[in-house]
C-alpha cells in the first residue's frame, strides 16, 4: 500500500513538474510563489493560491510562452498549385494586420508552380507581379531544390523574386527550430 502512494505521489509531482515548465523554464518546484523569472511571465493577481506541491496555475487563463522576437515571422508552406493564389491573399491580408512580420513562403512539388518564370494566376496575370509586389514588404520565397531537380529544371527557371533552397522540409523545419518562425499551412 505504501509502494504505491509513493509511486502516486511520484507521478503528481512528475506531472506537476511538467506542467509547469510552460509558465517560465526557471520555476522553482516546491516554492509557495513563483520566481521573479515566472513572475515576470505571470502578472501576480492572475496567480492562485499554492501549496508547496502545485505548481504555479494561472486563474483561468493559459499564459503566452516568452516572446524573443521583437515581430513576429511566419513561414507559410505550399505544395499545390491550386493554392498559390490563395497563399499570396494570405500573406497579403497576414502583412496588413502584422506589417513588421518576417515572411517566408516555402514551396515543393506543385506549390513551386507559381515561384517558376513564365507563371501566370487564373485570371493570366503573371505571377511575378505579385511576388515583386511581396518581396517589397520584406516577403522571402524559397523554392525546393528536389521538386525542381525531379521535373528536370534548375534554378534558372525561378523567377528573381526567388531562391532555391536545399530541400523545403528542412528549411521549412530550420526556420521554425533556429529561427522561431511559426508554420502556417493551407
């Protein structure tokens, strides 16, 4: 019976540990009020009361993890065709409401179509129009250089507003470890 309290207590206090971690990474478990690092994330009136076994516990309310970035930066991922002009109305109206954000648009397989020279929209208005028109906000588009190899191609058949990346799952993947971007997919 005393095994398994133990093994119970164990697993809240594991638990507990956990949970707390999204607060502030410096949390001190067993302190009956937070850190000043987690008070600096909590405002102390949203903070319930404790015991020295719960961690810290908004009042209803989750907390916004730290931001480091002073504007926000997002990569929006595209991998059909189709979607092109809905992603370019996605970034537009996005830099509208966050007109300081870093953008990246990361294309592979169809979603590279649009990133091609010679690329026209449905209405045959070219695309590159619309790229100039982005890459002027500080947009950056990156096409996939194993879609363009497996279709035979080779950077030069990207428009300039372009680069040609490695591979769009590992930038995609670089920009959100290394560089906190956020992911956005249609």
């Amino acid at each position: 019976m005393i095994h398994k309290l133990v093994k119970v207590v164990i697993v809240q206090l594991a638990l507990s540990i956990v949970t707390s971690v999204w607060i502030s990474p410096n949390i001190v478990i067993g302190a009956t009020t937070p850190t000043p690092e987690a008070a600096e994330f909590t405002p102390a009136s949203q903070l319930q009361a404790q015991s020295a076994f719960e961690s810290p516990v908004l009042a209803g309310k989750v907390a916004d993890p730290p931001s480091t970035a002073v504007h926000p930066k997002v990569v929006f991922q595209i991998n059909q065709a189709a979607d092109a002009s809905t992603i370019l109305r996605f970034v537009s109206n996005y830099l509208i409401a966050e007109p300081t954000a870093e953008v990246a648009v990361v294309g592979y397989a169809g979603g590279v179509d649009f990133m091609l020279k010679g690329a026209n929209d449905t209405t045959g208005k070219p695309y590159a129009e619309q790229l100039q028109a982005l890459a002027i906000k500080g947009v950056h588009f990156k096409v996939c250089s194993n879609t363009l190899k497996s279709r035979s191609l080779t950077a030069d058949a990207v428009v300039p507003q372009a680069t040609v990346v490695p591979g769009a799952v590992n930038e995609i993947i670089r920009l959100q470890t290394k560089e906190g971007y956020a992911y956005f997919r249609h």
